[in-house]
C-alpha cells in the first residue's frame, strides 16, 4: 500500500472554537466543488433505490407528472364549467411542471441533512452537498416532464385547432389556440435558471429549518399546497384578483412562473419588471440560503 | 465489567517507531453541547417558548479542559465510563464537532469509525453506502475504484454487498464499516468501539488489518470497552472521567488506575446503598 511519506504531504487542521459565522468561502467552495461527486451518487442512488421496487420501474418518472397533470386539468375543467383550450392546458403543464419542481426541492431538501444521520456524525464534509444532492435530485425527476411537455406543443402547434376555425353552420369557435414555436422560447431557458438558483437557496434554507424545528416537514405539505393556489398555475395572472395582485410581490414564484409560462408557452416577451423581480429572488433566496446554512452547519452534528 | 470478551491481541508492538512529530495535538479543549430542552426541537414549543419570553438551553459540558498529545505512530488508548466524553474527543479530531474553548491540532487525515457505522442509508446498498462514504470523505472516484475491490473482499459478505443495508445483521454492517475505515488509508485512523462486532475469523483478520496500519506508522486513536484490548494495542492510553483528563501514560498503569477507581466506586456505592 503506497503512503505519502513526506511530512508536507499531510494536511494540517486546526480547530477553534466555532462561532456563528462564515468559514473561509474561497475554502469552503473549493471543497464543496472537490467533493461534488458526492451528492451526485447520493441523488443518482436515491433515484435508483426509490423505482427498483416498483412495476413500472423508471417509467414513473413520466407516468406520474403525466397523471397529475391530468387529474388537475380535469379539475379546472370541471369548475369552470367548460372546456379550456390548448393554451390553458400547456400554461397548466409548464407551471405545474415547474411547481413540482420546487415542491421536490423543499420537501427533500427539508429532509436532508436531518436524514443524512450517521454519515453526518460521523464524517467531516461540507454538509452543503446534501441539500445540493436534493436540488440535483429534483431536476433529475424535472427534466423528462419538458419531454412530455415538448410532446403536446408539437402536437398543438401541426395538429391543434386554430383560432379561425369555426364551424360553418353553428357559428361555434373552437377556443383560441396560440401554441406555436417562436424564438423568444429560447428565453426560458435563462428563465429556468432563475427557478434553480431560487431552488438552490431555498433546499439549504429548508434543511436548516428543519434542524431547528422538526414541524417543518409536517407542515410543508399544507404550506406547498396553498402556495400552489396562490401562483399563476391552475389559473392565469390576469384572472387574479387586485387585493390578490397586490400580495403577489411577497410571492416568489409570481414572477417566476410567469417570466418562465410567458416565454416557453406564450411566446411572448416578460415585462422587465418580472424579469427584475426574477432575479431579485433568485439572488436573495440563494444568499440568504446558503449563507444561513453554512454559518450554522457546524453545529448541526450536536443537534441531529 | 467483563475484560475477556471481545478482546483482540495484536502480536508486537514493541518495535514499533514512534515519531518526535506530533499528529494531534488538544490544548484547553472545553465541548458543550447546547440542546434544547425537548428531545425533538419543534416550531410549536419554540413558539411557545418566544410567547412566554425565555430559552431553555440545556448544556452538558461534554469535555472540560482537556490537554494532551500525540505524538505520530501512537497508539493511544482511551477509556472512561459511559457519557465520559470519549466519543465527543474523538468527534472534535476528526473536526465534526467544534470545540467550545481551547484548540486542536490534526496533521494528516483523519478517518472515523465511530460505533454508528458507515451504512448510514439503510436502504441503499453496501456497495453504494461505500463509494458514498468514500466521496464524502474526499477519496476521488479513481482512488475509490481502486480500493472498491479490496473494501468487498475483506468485509467478505458475499452477494449482499449489493442488496439494501436494511437486509444486514449487525455483524455484517461492523464488518464493512470497519473494512472501509481501514481501507481510507488514512494518517490518522479513529476507532470508537467498533472491534467488538463480527465471528472470531473476522477480528482474527481485522488485528491483522491493524498491525499493517501500525507498522505503517499510522496514528491510531481507539476507544473500547474491552480493557484487554487496550492493553494490548496501545502505546499510551488516557483516562476521562465526567469530561476531566485524570490521567495519562503507560496502559497497564492507566487501566490499573481506572480499574480500581470505578471498583472502588462500585463498592462505596454498594456500601452506601445498605
Ligand atoms: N449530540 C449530542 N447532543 C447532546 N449531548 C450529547 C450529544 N452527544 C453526547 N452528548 C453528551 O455528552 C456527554 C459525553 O458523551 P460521549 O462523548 O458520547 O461519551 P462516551 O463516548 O464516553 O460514552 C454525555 O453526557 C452525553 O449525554
Ligand atoms: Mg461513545
């Protein structure tokens, strides 16, 4: 067995006493990128161990967005009473999509480090790669619903109905269909970046709270629920009401899931306010995340 | 306390080299854990605290001023009663929890094999809890594949290296945890009571494993409740009682000491109860 023999071989540690403080960031993020290797096995071992045991094994990963999907199309349509065209459903599919996307993000990020147990007692790490592990595992189970996605916008854009084709005889318009590719859907691309960097922060922040008060996770599946109806998912922005608006700049994902339905589904140009109020959240969602994490995670081994 | 069971003798020590450099070097170290109250922090009783305008904060001082060192190629022994503080010590070398005062000093790398094991997601195979274990304490994938093979066959347990830890018995879990550790190679290897698991062959192997480790001058720190195997293994032992360092030096003479001190303790104790 080879062995570094040289005395400068070997690192030296010195442990003070901790406070609530940063560690050196430029050390704390050369670790964390040395050891990302880490939280990828983590997740990609989650991913695994979660569909070995089921029937339809991977395919879950598609079959069951696909349901929710559809158990809540059906449920709009039956409120409203009537028949919602193709541009309710794929504003209904990228929100959601992009919603469950988030969702995943804080009810695993919230279990994190808390489940992390042993290998947290017992091993010296940045602990920021459980959360990242979590972030990563959620995109994992985000990126095959843009396929089911992509699939219904090119059967909308060469099959669908279009908004001048109305019946001969009874005068009857099929709903307005606006489903076309467009160059401005490359935009949300940088839209969903927005969305990770936002997920980012808020895995970490949700992690540490759940340390601190282990309700979190029994709270979150109300708390994902509500939040889910007060955003521009199952309805449009503009069918909000004004006491309602008002509210929506304390909710993050108001610009978010616009700028992100706005550009992928509409084809249209967010306005820059939305664009702004984006990236506000984002930035702040991943700095007071993760700095909040990094400066109490010391103390997460006496507190687990 | 029962000395003969579980014990494990390594052949010689007396050849080995010990070093003048020192590997871990605990001056004024104070630990206090801080843990509310309640055994499962929650919002409800923090909001409920907050109404009625106070913390409770329970600390334990865990270690109490303790200074020692250790020079590279020791194998240092640590004894002391159960919530002496022996795991604790051993958590603040290896940098998982801070010190609360005073400072420690760690050239090389540490490898921990505290008593909760490596599996640490039971529903994840043995062969996944080892690379993860690995990664995450800084083996890179190249080095990891390298050892992988040599990991499995000395935990030697066959076909469920790839079923869920869930599906092991204790035994099978010690195995790997301590397979793993040994194979880190690390600077400096941390032990805590993690011998005492697995059949007479596996131990057999496992001294074996160690002596190697010793020879290569690793830096070894060993708790465990088998006083023989203290004895046998170390250099040097220290004792801790309720935090305190009461004594350090030679094994024989610091487990004599700390023998006849919770025998006396048990007899006055007797005494006092009648
Ligand atoms: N995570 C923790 N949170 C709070 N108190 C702890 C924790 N771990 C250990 N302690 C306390 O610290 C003291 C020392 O414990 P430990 O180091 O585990 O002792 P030993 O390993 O010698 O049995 C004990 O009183 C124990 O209750
Ligand atoms: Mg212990």
């Amino acid at each position: 067995m080879s062995r570094a023999a040289a005395t400068q071989d070997r690192p030296k540690q010195v442990y003070l006493p901790h406070r609530a403080g940063l560690p050196r960031l430029t050390t704390y993020v050369a670790t964390l990128w040395s050891r990302r290797h880490f939280a990828a096995e983590l997740s990609s071992a989650t991913m695994r161990a979660a569909h070995t045991n089921t029937f339809f094994g991977q395919f879950w990963l598609v079959i069951s967005p696909a349901l929710n999907a559809a158990v809540y199309f059906m449920l709009v349509n039956v409120i409203r009473g009537g028949s919602a065209g193709p541009d309710f459903f794929m504003h209904l599919l990228a929100g959601l999509f992009a919603f469950t996307f988030i969702q995943t993000v804080v009810t695993n990020g919230a279990d994190s480090v808390v489940k992390g147990g042993n290998l947290v007692l017992n091993t010296a790490f940045p602990l920021l790669l459980l959360p990242f592990s979590a972030l990563r595992t959620a995109f994992l189970r985000f990126l095959p619903t843009m396929g089911i996605l992509l699939a219904f916008f090119v059967y909308f854009d060469y099959f669908g109905p279009h908004s001048d084709s109305c019946d001969a005889i009874t005068g009857a318009c099929s709903p307005l269909n606006t489903i076309h590719f467009s160059p401005v859907q490359f935009l949300a691309i940088p839209a969903f970046a927005l969305l990770f960097v936002f997920a980012m922060g808020l895995s970490a922040l949700m992690a540490t709270l759940q340390v601190y008060f282990r309700d979190t996770s029994q709270l979150l599946p109300y708390a994902t629920r509500i939040w889910l109806y007060l955003s521009p998912v199952l309805y449009y922005a503009d069918q909000m009401q004004p006491w309602m608006l008002k509210l929506e700049v304390l909710n993050p994902l108001f610009p978010m899931l616009t700028v992100w339905t706005d550009t992928l589904i509409r084809g249209v140009m967010p306005s820059t306010a939305m664009w702004l109020g984006s990236c506000a959240w984002a930035l702040g969602s991943l700095l007071v995340g993760t700095f909040w994490f990094i400066s109490r995670e010391r103390e997460f081994a006496v507190r687990i | 306390m029962s000395h003969d069971e579980d014990e494990m003798v390594i052949p010689q020590l007396a050849d080995r080299v010990i070093s003048e450099e020192i590997a871990v070097s605990v001056s004024d170290l104070d630990v206090t854990y801080r843990t509310t109250l309640e055994k499962r922090p929650t919002l409800k009783q923090a909001i409920v605290r907050m109404g009625r305008g106070k913390r409770s904060v329970r600390t334990i001082e865990a270690l109490k001023d303790v200074t020692f060192e250790v020079p590279r190629g020791t194998v240092l022994g640590i004894v002391g009663h159960n919530g002496a503080g022996k795991s604790t010590l051993m958590r603040t070398i290896a940098g998982i929890v801070p010190p609360t005062r005073g400072r420690v000093e760690v050239t090389g790398r540490t490898s921990t094999l505290l008593s909760l094991g490596v599996g640490f997601n039971r529903a994840l195979t043995g062969r996944e809890n080892i690379v993860l274990g690995g990664l995450a304490a800084g083996l890179t994938k190249e080095e990891l594949d390298e050892r992988y093979e040599q990991i499995a066959d000395f935990a030697d347990i066959g076909d469920f290296i790839d079923m869920p830890m869930r599906s092991y018995s204790s035994g099978m879990g010690a195995r790997l945890a301590f397979s793993v550790a040994v194979h880190l190679d690390p600077d400096i290897l941390l032990i805590d009571e993690a011998l005492s698991t697995g059949d007479a062959v596996f131990k057999e192997k496992a001294a074996q494993r160690m002596q190697e480790l010793v020879d290569n001058s690793s830096t070894m720190l060993l708790i465990s409740h088998a006083l023989r195997t203290i004895i046998n293994m170390s250099t040097e032992v220290i004792w801790l009682d309720h935090g305190k360092l009461m004594m350090q030096g030679d094994p024989e003479e610091v487990v004599d000491a700390y023998t006849e001190f919770v025998h006396v303790k048990k007899t006055t104790a007797a005494m006092n109860d009648m």
